[in-house]
C-alpha cells in the first residue's frame, strides 16, 4: 500500500513530464474507444452471469424448503459477535465446483469443455471475468482526466495480465 500511494505521489510530481505527458496524449487521443471498452465490459458480465445461470438451472441440486434457524457466537480481537436469524426457506439451489488451470486447459486440448458442463462453466468465467475487468479499468482510464489514476489503471491491468499468462502457461 505504502507503494502504491509513494506511486501516486511520484506520478503527481512528474505529470508535466515528457513520458506522462505523451501518456495521456495517447489515452485522449483513444477516448473513441470508450464505446467499445463499455461493450466489452457488459460481454464480460453476461459470460459472468450466464456462468452462474447454467450452473443454478443444470448442476445445482435442490435445497429442502422449511424452517432455518442460525446461532452464532464468535469472539473478535475487539469485542464479542453474537447474531441470530430464524425464516423460512421457500425455494434454493446450490452448487460448489472447482476446477484447475491445468485441468481447463486439458479440458481444452480434448474438447471436452463443449460437452462437460463444469469446464464449460470455467471456460465461460475465465473468459468472461477477463473481460469485465479490462473493460471496466479500461473506460475508467479512458475517463478519467487525472494522469496518476489512468497510470495505475493500465499497470494493474498489465499486472493481472502478466499473472494470467503465466498462470496458464505454467499450468
């Protein structure tokens, strides 16, 4: 965090200078791209919810309708949590799956992710959660007029890049 803000700092100090200066000629010069950045933005977030909807509809199994009742009780370092719900449950699924980089991609090689309903589901949020942050950072960059926010957009998002690729290289 200390990084980060000294980052920000520094960005602030050197603005005016020739590198930033060129930098935020570049993302006004795409400011364009907004449209597209929304776009792919939205796509990313309806593969994200179209994930969760085919698991609900075709993997979840059925929760029993009735009565709940939740007691809890827990001690935090600073004081004592105490809470209880009672209701009733009038319908519910759920669904708990997991699956590796190294299995996806196999799933990949073989094809079978097309007929494999769970690594189809991985497919979809690995494609659709990519999607949704570089879009959303991206408009925010495009957006925004501060050259310090814009920078550290563009390097969080090369950041999660760079992890990406090679999460699924070393996979």
């Amino acid at each position: 965090m200390g990084g980060a803000i000294a980052a920000v700092i520094a960005v602030q100090l050197l603005r005016e200078s020739p590198p930033l200066a060129w930098f935020d000629g570049v993302l006004n010069g795409a400011r364009d791209l907004i449209p597209a950045a929304i776009t792919i933005t939205v796509i990313g977030a309806a593969l994200l919810i179209g994930a969760a909807i085919h698991g609900m509809v075709l993997d979840a199994t059925r929760m029993e309708p009735g009565n709940i009742e939740y007691r809890y009780s827990r001690r935090t370092p600073m004081s004592w949590r105490v809470g209880w719900f009672k209701g009733r449950l009038l319908w519910g699924r759920e669904f708990l799956e997991e699956s590796g980089f190294s299995e996806l991609k196999q799933s990949w090689r073989t094809g079978e992710w097309l007929t494999d309903h769970r690594y189809l589901r991985a497919t979809m949020v690995m494609l659709g959660l990519p999607l949704a942050m570089f879009g959303a950072f991206g408009t925010i960059a495009l957006v925004a007029n501060e050259t310090g926010v814009r920078l550290l957009l563009i390097l969080a998002l090369a950041y999660v890049a760079a992890r990406l690729v090679y999460a699924l290289a070393k996979a």
